[in-house]
C-alpha cells in the first residue's frame, strides 16, 4: 500500500522535483512576504524619523520682510513660517520683529511678564 497522497509522484526523482519547485517558490512567498512587511513599517518609520517640530518659527512675507515670530506650535503661524532656535527668536524679538499677539512668545521668551 503506497502512504502518498494520490497528487504526489511515485518516484524519488519526480519527488525531488516537485521538493525543489516548492522551496523555490517558498523562497519567492518570504521574499514576498518580507518586502510587504517593510512596506507596512514604512510610515511609522518615516515617524520615527522625522526631526522634532521647532519650539520657534519666523513668519515671513513673500517680499522678504519678517512679520511675526511664534511659538512652535501656533496655529495661526503662516506657510511661510521657519523653525529658529530659541536665541534667533530672542533676537528677532529685540530687533522689532513683532511677536505672535495669539501665542504670545515675547511671554514665554521672557520679553513680558505673563
């Protein structure tokens, strides 16, 4: 009584075929398998490493002239806002650079009281 499944070749010949086109395609199935992981991981990768937000943005008009400095985070900065360290705010605040009337960073920079 032959133990293979009735879809399985009697030979060993015709077995070690049918083993070797299996592995090769198992081969095809992981590869396949980890590439759609690593597309998955992607963009919480892509999170991972993303530079902070600045704490500091100056706004500036398309002529060049500088409008407000906010906080990182103000909602109200324009698309023309750019991430500067806390001293280049400073600095921008005590050459007249207006600050943010709806964040208020001259308060948080020390420029005012609160």
């Amino acid at each position: 009584m032959n133990d293979l499944p009735p879809d399985l070749p009697p030979d060993l010949a015709r077995l070690r075929t049918v083993e070797t086109f299996l592995a090769l395609n198992l081969e095809r199935v992981r590869a396949e398998i980890a590439k759609q992981e690593q597309r998955a991981a992607a963009p919480q990768r892509a999170v991972e490493v993303r530079p902070p937000a600045p704490e500091w943005l100056i706004e500036q008009l398309p002529s060049g002239r500088t409008t407000y400095v906010h906080a990182g985070d103000c909602w109200a900065a324009g698309k023309r806002a750019n991430g500067i360290s806390r001293e280049q705010a400073r600095r921008a605040l005590a050459d007249g650079t207006e600050a943010c009337p709806v964040c208020t960073p001259d308060t948080a920079l020390g420029f005012v009281e609160g």
